[in-house]
C-alpha cells in the first residue's frame, strides 16, 4: 500500500469538513456492539435448542377425539424460527419483534402439558430467544452511539454532491419480495380454500364405523358393519393397528377419516417457501431505500478519510491520518454513482493502458470524503479520485461490515500478509500490533492467567467420554470373544488423551518470574530472561520458544483458516498476542509471584488413571 495517497482537488471537499483522525475513528470503533451480541452466538443458540426441541417433542397419534389436520400454530412456529435464523444475523430490525412473539408462542402452545424433557428444550428455545432479542437489541443500540459519535465529529452538516445518481437501492428486493409474498398469500387461500371444501364435505357426511384389515404406505383398507370394504386414505397408517376401530366419513365417491382432516402440507410448505423470503427482501428493500432516502432528504456529516478498493472490489475506509493503511474501519461495496463522459469506468485503467488488454483494479490509497454517518448497515456516499486523479463518486452498494474487534492485529502466523507487502511494512505493521495489545493490557500486577474456553472443555470432555466408551467396549470383547483384528483402532484410543487433557485444563501463567506452562503430563518454567517468542503457526499450534533451542507445544489446538473465516478469536491466539506484548514490553509485566495452585494440573496422568478404573469396573461387572 502507497504511503502517499492519491489526493482529492480542494474543489471537491466541502468547506469546513474536518479529517476524521485515528482518535476519533478509534472511539467509534470502540462503540461497536459487544462480542457476545455476535449472530453466530444467538444463531447457534437458537438453532441448538430448536433442534433440541423438535427431537424430544410428544406427537400423539391422531384419533377421532383429537384429529390430526393443519396446525397453524406450529407453521408459524416452524416460520418464526427458520426466519429468526437468518433475522438475527442479517435484520436485528426484524428480530426484535418475531423473538417475542416466537416466545410467547411457544410458552403457549409448547409448554402446557408436555412432558419434562420437553419442557426443559422449550424453556431453553425461549433462553436462546431472549438472548437473541438482547443481542439484535445491543446491536442496534450500538449503530446509534456510532452514529452519533460520526456526527459529533463531523459537527457541520452538507448535502450531498451533485448529481449522485437515482434513487434505486432497495427496487430489486422490494419488487422480488412483492411477487414472493404475493406467491405466498395464494398459497395461504389455497390452503384455507381445502380446508373450507373438507368442512363442507364433512358436515354432509355419513359416520360409518369401521374395523382396520390392512394398512399400506398412504392408504387402508377396513370393513364396515355391514361388511362392506372400503379403501381409505390415510396419511398416517402406522397410527392404526390391524383389528382397531376407525370412524369414516363418506359423501358421496368423497371419503376420510374423522381423525385425519384435509391436511394443507403442500399449500402451507409453498407459503413458507415464498414467504420467508419475500419478507426479508422486502424488510431489506424498505431499510436499503428508506436510509438511502434519509441520506438524500436532508444534510448529512461529511468527514475527510482515506479510503481504497483490496482485489476483491471492496472499499475499505481509514482514518485520515492512517496513511500506511494499517486498520480498516469497516468495508463495504460501492458502486460509481458518476461516471466520466465516456463512460468508462473510474476505478478501472482503460484497455489500451493495460498490456493484455483486461482492466486492472486501482488498489491505491486515495483520499476522499464520506458523507454520512458510518455504522454497520449504514449507507454511505464517498467522494474521491479515479485512476487518473479526477473527482469521483461513490455509492454504498451493500451494508458495510465492521472488522471483528482486534482482528487487525492478529499475529502473522494466523493472518499471513500480501505477498506484495514489503518487509518493513510488515514489520512495522507488526510492531503496532503489539503496542496495540501492549496497551490494552491492565497493569495491576496481578498475576495473569490463560486457559481453555467452554467450546475446549466441551470438546475435551466429549473426546473422553468417546475414548472411555471405546475402551470398555474393546475390554469387554477381550474378555468374552477373545482378539480380533478390529480391535486394534479401539485399542489406539488412548493416544487421544493427552489431546483430551489438553482441552480440558492447559494453562499458561504470567507473574513476575516468567511464564508457567501446564500441557498434558507436567508444568514447565520459563523465566522472562529465557522467552524467545510466542507463535500460534499456520498448523493450529501454540508454540513457546526459549533462547537456547528448547520449545513448548500445544499441538492441533486449533483451525486458523476456520477461525479466520469464522472471525473468532480464541483463548490461545489471545494468549500468545499478549505474551508476545508481555516479552516486547516489559513495563506491563505482572509485578507479583503466582501461587502454585493457580498454575493448573497436569490432567494426562488423571485421565489415563480414571479411564483405566472405569474401563475395569465395566469389564468385572
């Protein structure tokens, strides 16, 4: 990335628009909405329970005192949940009503008389609910801090330059939503219209009682009381047994069973199909429209940035004085709003500049001006340069996305650099990531203490659970049927305890002397003296070097593409950030000695011991 971005003409800055320094920039990202207000958190959650809940759900048999038929209290269930699943992560706007109104169903509808487990995965389906309404909730109350922080440091309105092109955001979802949605209203009265013609039928009906015979996939066959054999449908056949009693209802060549109504699955599953989707892209099309109508309607705050396209044509946006282009505010896509009188586009070179004759993307850094106050979801307009150094307009294509907090400064082993980056960039960028962490550690001198999260210890104690089984079962075969070659993978099953031991209890310590190192079979020493580094490697390893040669390992550990991809940050890459602080500064280190009992134990010679007791007991029982 140039140093020196491509200037703006003073011609096309509005008269008082101050630069949005580093300071300010740093305090608006500090207003972001907190870590545990993260979709995938609530969706996770919701999705856990609900499945929880399906599973251990009570369905009764139909029968003629409580016929089966369609159930629009579960369709809008089934309807609020699948949306909420994509509302949370994408419109917190939605979710903050169909949360409560999921809720109060299911404690209506579910909680009644069902049995325990039941009722325990509904209560947690309304746990994950309530927290997935304060989680859109914190969301969008950090949207407005960041907004009002934007406008406070812009402090003078503008309007927009002119022209910025029509007012289209949002006509594509509006339109696609309106033909979905009326999609699914014609499914709805279709399925209201055969439940209307079965009632009709019903009423006219005769009452025949019947004795089943047979029973196929989707049909039976009974025999009347007058000995007559009829065929009847059935959606659920297996709920009759062969000799039981049924009632039939006849009118006419029409026939069914009193306990299976006309059922609307198919009309009812087209609803849902065209309905979910039309709703989010109609509540999206009336956001992107209505903020892109605000921006217009009214002055807006201009703040002077640096901004550049990355070779996936997303605009990233810096502070004005970030000149080396070290930390993204946030991302978004944007289209040219203005294009030059030959209509080539701005960010693109031309053919004949290019020698294979294919457009090349302008990754430089350039100045520009943003109007409008920037946050996640928020709809922006940047003025700045093309190629050639001419003013340009930019329009936000798509929300913008804040980068996960602290993710810039991740270490380069998880995040590797642009194979363009020069060495001392990367150094320096480097180096800022540890004053960065540096500085956001507190000096209390207390000691300080690292370890694995519930996700490891969840894991950790599920692999134990799995190499326990496996071994019973393969000692169990031993003493009654002898050896047999299939064994041998159950019989390597301990070999995973010392990962297991590993998730559950490793732990790093920091205090005065040095780092305390606990893995799986014994706690080692390093004096800060003797620390060389602190890598988390492209493989999933925590690896702690000593000068010397020596090295401590957590292996496997984790996934740094998945996390990467996930924008997790886990204990262990926090750990190895903050000791590589820790080493590059030492005014931040802990002041005062650890107790030995905070230095964790050693969990491979427990587990080893305790698998081995029970293994035993549940061969000698």
């Amino acid at each position: 990335m140039s140093e020196t971005p491509v200037p703006i003409p003073s011609g096309s800055v509005p008269a008082g628009a101050p630069a949005w320094s580093s300071a300010d920039a740093a305090q608006w990202a500090q207003a972001r909405s907190a870590s545990w207000s993260r979709p995938s958190w609530s969706v996770s959650a919701l999705l856990i329970t609900v499945v929880w809940a399906v599973a251990v759900a009570p369905v009764p048999p139909c029968s003629d005192a409580a016929p089966c038929g369609p159930q629009w209290g579960d369709l809008t269930e089934v309807g609020l949940a699948a949306g909420l699943l994509y509302w949370l992560a994408r419109l917190p706007e939605l979710a903050l009503v169909a949360a409560p109104a999921l809720a109060a169903l299911v404690a209506w509808e579910e909680l009644p008389g069902s049995g325990l487990m039941s009722q325990a995965a509904n209560i947690a389906v309304i746990g994950a609910l309530a927290f997935g309404w304060a989680a859109a909730r914190e969301r969008l109350a950090a949207r407005s801090r960041q907004r009002r922080l934007a406008q406070r440091a812009a402090g003078v309105r503008h309007r927009l330059p002119e022209p910025v092109g029509p007012l289209m955001r949002g006509t594509l979802p509006l339109a696609a939503g309106l033909v979905l949605c009326a999609v699914s209203v014609c499914a709805a009265l279709s399925a209201l219209d055969g439940i209307r013609t079965d009632e009709q039928h019903a009423a006219r009906a005769t009452h025949i009682t019947a004795q089943v015979i047979s029973r196929g996939e989707d049909s039976m066959q009974v025999r009347a009381e007058d000995d007559r054999r009829l065929t009847v449908d059935a959606f659920y056949p297996e709920d009759y047994g062969v000799g039981s009693t049924v009632t039939v209802l006849q009118d006419g060549s029409w026939r069914r069973l009193v306990s299976e109504p006309y059922d609307a699955f198919g009309p009812q599953l087209l609803m849902l199909a065209a309905g979910l989707p039309g709703l989010c892209l109609l509540a999206s099309g009336v956001l992107a429209r209505r903020r892109a109508a605000a921006l217009r309607r009214a002055p807006v705050p201009a703040l002077r940035v640096l901004e550049a396209t990355d070779r996936a044509g997303r605009t990233r946006v810096y502070a004005a004085d970030d000149t080396l282009a070290r930390t993204p505010l946030f991302t978004c896509l944007c289209t040219t709003a203005l294009r030059d009188r030959d209509g080539s586009a701005s960010r693109f070179a031309s053919a004949d500049d290019d020698s294979e004759g294919s457009p090349v993307l302008d990754t430089r850094l350039h100045e520009a001006v943003m109007f409008g106050a920037p946050g996640e979801g928020g709809e922006l307009v940047l003025v700045t340069t093309d190629r050639a150094g001419r003013p340009t307009v930019l329009r936000t294509a798509g929300p913008g996305r804040l980068p996960r907090t602290d993710e810039q400064f991740l270490p380069t082993t998880t995040a590797p650099t642009d194979a363009d980056t020069e060495t001392d960039t990367s150094d320096t960028q480097q180096r800022a990531r540890t004053t960065h962490v540096a500085a956001t550690l507190k000096t209390t001198g207390h000691p300080l203490h690292w370890g694995p999260g519930l996700v490891a210890r969840t894991a950790g104690l599920a692999l134990t659970a799995g190499v326990t089984a496996g071994l019973s079962y393969a000692a169990n075969s031993l003493a009654t049927d002898g050896f047999h070659w299939e064994l041998i993978p159950l019989l390597a099953l301990p070999l995973w305890l010392p990962f297991a031991a590993v998730l559950l209890n490793w732990r790093v310590t920091a205090d005065n002397t040095g780092l305390w190192l606990t893995g799986a079979w014994s706690t080692q020493h390093v004096p800060w003296e003797r620390l060389r580094a602190a890598t988390y490697t492209a493989e999933g390893t925590v690896e702690v070097h000593q000068t010397g040669g020596g090295t401590w390992h957590l292996t496997a550990l984790g996934e740094p593409r998945l996390e990467r991809r996930l924008r997790l940050r886990p204990s262990y890459t926090r750990m190895t950030e903050e000791i590589t602080a820790l080493h590059a500064h030492p005014e931040v280190r802990p002041t005062e000695p650890s107790e030995p009992r905070t230095h964790g134990l050693p969990l491979g010679p427990v587990l080893l011991l305790l698998v081995g007791v029970i293994t035993a007991a549940v061969v000698i029982g």
